[in-house]
C-alpha cells in the first residue's frame, strides 16, 4: 500500500506527541517493579488519554509497554548518530535485531543535522530461542530535536496508518509509539527514557516464553536498555582499540561469531529453511545455501536447536558454563579434555564475565591436533539474560588474525548457550527457586558433494540414532553416554552429525548443572 509522504510525516509527528507524553507522565499511567527497575503501562489509564493508535482491538494480541530510565556516559549526538546509523545500529544489538533494511528515506535532516530525518525500515526482531516467533516490523522512525539538549527517536508500525475504514494487513505483532528521549546533563553524561510499546499475538508464542514475554524481558524496554549501557561502556560497535590491534581483530571475528549464532538459532538474516520442527525430544534443524558469505565456504550450513529448562537461576547457570574447569562436562562439540589454557583475554565492559576470550584446549595432552585446537569464546550477562558464544579454531587462524588482522577470512560455525530467566523466580536470592530456559545452539557446513544426499529423510533417521542414546541418559550414566555417541559421530554426517550432537549435549548440560548446584547445596 502506498503513502502521501505527508500522511506519513503526520503519523511519525503523532507518535512522537504520544512518546514523548509517555515518558514525562509518571503518576498512575505507570506500574513501578518491585526493584524499581522497571515500569510497566497501566492498560486502563492509558486507553481513554490515547486514541491516535489505540482504537483496533484484535483477538488474541496483548499489550507489551515497558519503560526504563538510566544514565549514560554518551552525550545526545553520539547516541543520535549510532541509532540513526542503520550499520550502527544493527551491531549495537546483534542478539535483538536480525535482517534490517531501509525501505526509504522520506525526510531528510535539517541543515545537516539529524534533526528531521524520517526512514522506513523493514527489521526483525527476536529472542535467541527456537521457541519465539521472530517479529517481523515495517516501521517509521523519526529523529527530532525536541529543545536544546533534548533528542527524540520514535518509531511506530505503518500498519497502524488508517486509509478509509481499513489499515492495512495486521501481522503477528504492531510497534505503538517506541524509542527513547535522550536529556543531556551538565556532566557530559545523558538520561536516557526507553519505552517499548508492542501489541503482539500470544498464540505464536511458546507456553514456557509467555510469562518471560508478557514482563518485556523478552522484547520490552529494560532489554533494550541493558544492552546498550553494555555496549556503550565497551565501545564495541565503534570499534575503540582496547589495546593491541590484534585484540581489536579478535573482537572482529568474534563479533561475527555472535551474530552468526543468533540468525543459525532465530533463523534470521539469511534464507532458512526448515527441515525438521521441535517437537517433544526432537531437534529443530534448519538449513541455507551459502554462495558468497564471507568467513564461510560456500555448501549447505546446517543449523540445529533445542531449547530445555533447567531449575537454576540464569546467573548461576552462566556462572557454571564459563568455569573453566567444568567445562569438560557439557562441551562435547569441542571434544576437550580436562585442561583450558587461556590465551587471551578481552574485557568488555566493568563486569569481568563480559569478555572475549581465546582458549588452548588440551594444551597439556599428547595430541598435536588437540594443541593445535584453540576456542575463541564471547560472553556476556545481564539481567534479562546471558549468552556463551563459541567455535573451535586452528591455532593458526586465530595467529594470523593477531598478527594481519584479516578476520573476515577465517571461517567459523558457531555453537552457543542462550539463557533466559523463567520469570517464576520468587524473591528469595538462594539461586534455586524458579528456572532458567536455555537454548542450545550447534551450526556445521555440509560438504558440496554431499548436499543432495542429506534430506529430511536423513534427519528421520537421525531420530533412531537419539532414541538409543537417550535411553543411555540417565543419572548415574549420563556422562557415559559423553562417549556412547560419539562412537555415532564417527558414521554419522550433515543431519545425522548434528542431531546427534545437539541433543545428548542438551541432556548432558541438565545433568551436569544439577549435579554442579546439588554440590553447591551440600557445600553452603
């Protein structure tokens, strides 16, 4: 459907009006958490104060409105040219945002200025789990110097333009009126206003993500935020040097890394198809041809995921994977042994498990191969979750990007943990009252002779192979089982080797953490 850019001028106007409202009115219109940290909208108040967009009720769509407020250590234009910026802004929330295009540039900025720009963007937005329906938005996004000092982003849905009696075609979720205010201080420091305000169909999403979804830790505000204190305090996305170059490339490839993982587990960026749907024990398995990516030959990149709970808080579960003496216990992708060496280490902001980091795995074994197998790994946590990125190298890929510093050369198929809170924890701190829901995710290339032989028909038989191994999973034998299947491995390729990866490795994982927690129980 098209637009008179006027008609579309009116509509960012309008939802920038209602924003900035949203984010100076306090009393009633907003629900404070119990910590504070957090403000959820009141529906009720809202609905007769707000009618611009607020006038079509759909069966089964709920309403989503968070906001928070934080100070930051960027001033106003430094935040206007990152998230007007849409490379900027994309790298700035990698596990947030996937595809992103600008549609059109309807406006232009004043005098140079950005101040008055007007886009249409077409992006995904997801949650790294298999379980979460990406949203799919084709929004308005508007910048405008409210007063001297004062900034305003906003962005809303086109969809919500009304033409006659009609709107256009409802997807599964509408942005209301969203974005930040962003007040320069006297200090050179800003404050910053983030709401997030969606209306979404719930039947799209999974019964275990609901309640997480419903709180806006999935999509809301205080995600959003959380993140970009913790880039901003890292300079990641400009790309300040923290020391040597060769540290700067590593944080390259590792960048790369992490963006890769989110779009293999959200099926996001590229052209995924599916091959297999998680049902009961089974995997998800994707699939996408690459041609010319770089940091990748081109064949078949396989994807498969699988989501599991776990009854420990997000934190300690985060805790438990970074401990490098316990990772031999869940990692069997990388096939180490007892022993990490850490080689490098990159800090990414004041939390010290923020980091990019590069492991020697059995760098005290026997094996030269194993010596020469090295583990770049990006981590990061924060309140609305955590995530453990990592893809084995050869030593001398990881020497050439320190020393030439070319990482969009060096091929990596990453492998991950992405841990959510359940959002049924219970205000007692003892870490083990209420859950976490992890996501797994494992990526592999398929050799180009083998792309027409590996087919649905190849994952159904994988299922054969996981039903004799997960009999195998129980208690006291689950870390036999670490061994059992890789005799499969062995025979096994494409879908087969990533199936019968993913899932022993999920089983593996829940026992270890129960174990690992029980341990902890008994030790206090």
């Amino acid at each position: 459907m098209e637009y008179d850019k006027m008609v579309l001028m009116n509509h960012s106007l309008a939802a920038m009006n209602e924003l900035l409202k949203l984010a100076m009115i306090d009393e009633t219109l907003w629900v404070k958490s119990l910590d504070g940290s957090v403000e959820t909208l009141n529906v009720e108040e809202y609905a007769p104060l707000f009618t611009q967009f607020n006038c079509m009720k759909f069966r089964d769509f709920r309403t989503e409105a968070t906001r928070v407020s934080c100070t930051m250590i960027n001033n106003s234009p430094t935040l206007m040219e990152i998230l007007m910026n849409k490379n900027l802004w994309v790298k700035m929330f990698p596990c947030i945002i996937g595809k992103t295009s600008t549609v059109d540039v309807i406006s232009n900025g004043i005098g140079g200025s950005k101040s008055g720009i007007l886009q249409w963007i077409n992006t995904e937005i997801q949650m790294i789990s298999n379980l979460v329906s990406v949203r799919e938005i084709t929004f308005l996004r508007y910048c405008h110097q409210y007063a001297e000092g004062i900034w305003v982003i906003v962005d809303v849905s086109v969809d919500l333009i009304k033409k006659g009696a009609k709107q256009c075609e409802i997807r599964n979720c509408q942005r209301f009126p969203s974005g930040c205010v962003v007040q320069d201080l006297l200090n050179g420091y800003s404050k910053v206003t983030w709401i997030e305000h969606m209306k979404y169909n719930e039947n799209v999403v999974h019964h275990l993500y609901r309640p997480m979804v419903r709180s806006g830790l999935g999509f809301g505000a205080q995600r959003w935020m959380a993140t970009l204190q913790r880039i901003l305090d890292s300079d990641e996305v400009l790309f300040v040097a923290v020391g040597l170059n060769g540290e700067k490339n590593v944080g390259k490839l590792a960048q790369r890394m992490t963006h890769n993982f989110c779009a293999g587990v959200c099926g996001t960026t590229h052209q995924w198809q599916i091959v297999q749907l998680a049902k009961g024990k089974d995997v998800k398995l994707m699939k996408r041809n690459n041609i010319s990516d770089l940091g990748e030959p081109n064949g078949i990149v396989l994807s498969a995921t699988k989501t599991i709970w776990l009854p420990v808080k997000h934190q300690r579960l985060f805790e438990f994977l970074i401990n490098e003496r316990t990772r031999s216990q869940w990692d069997v992708f990388s096939n180490i042994g007892d022993f990490m060496k850490l080689v490098v280490y990159i800090p990414k902001d004041h939390n010290i498990d923020n980091n990019i980091s590069v492991f020697q795995a059995n760098a005290h074994g026997t094996s030269t191969n194993q010596n020469n197998m090295m583990i770049l790994q990006d981590t990061f946590t924060d309140a609305t979750g955590s995530l453990v990125v990592y893809a084995r190298m050869d030593s001398l890929a990881m020497n050439m990007v320190k020393k030439i510093g070319d990482p969009s050369s060096v091929a990596l198929f990453p492998c991950g943990i992405a841990i959510v809170p359940d959002s049924f924890q219970d205000s007692n701190d003892n870490g083990f009252c209420g859950g976490s829901l992890v996501t797994i995710g494992l990526q592999m290339l398929v050799k180009p002779f083998q792309n027409k032989t590996h087919t649905i028909e190849s994952a159904k038989n994988a299922n054969g192979i996981i039903k004799g191994v997960d009999n195998e999973i129980v208690d006291d034998d689950m870390f036999q089982a670490q061994h059992d299947f890789e005799d499969h491995m062995s025979a096994a390729n494409g879908f087969d080797e990533l199936y019968v990866i993913c899932f022993p490795l999920s089983m593996i994982l829940q026992s270890a953490v129960i174990s690992f927690c029980s341990n902890m129980t008994i030790t206090r």
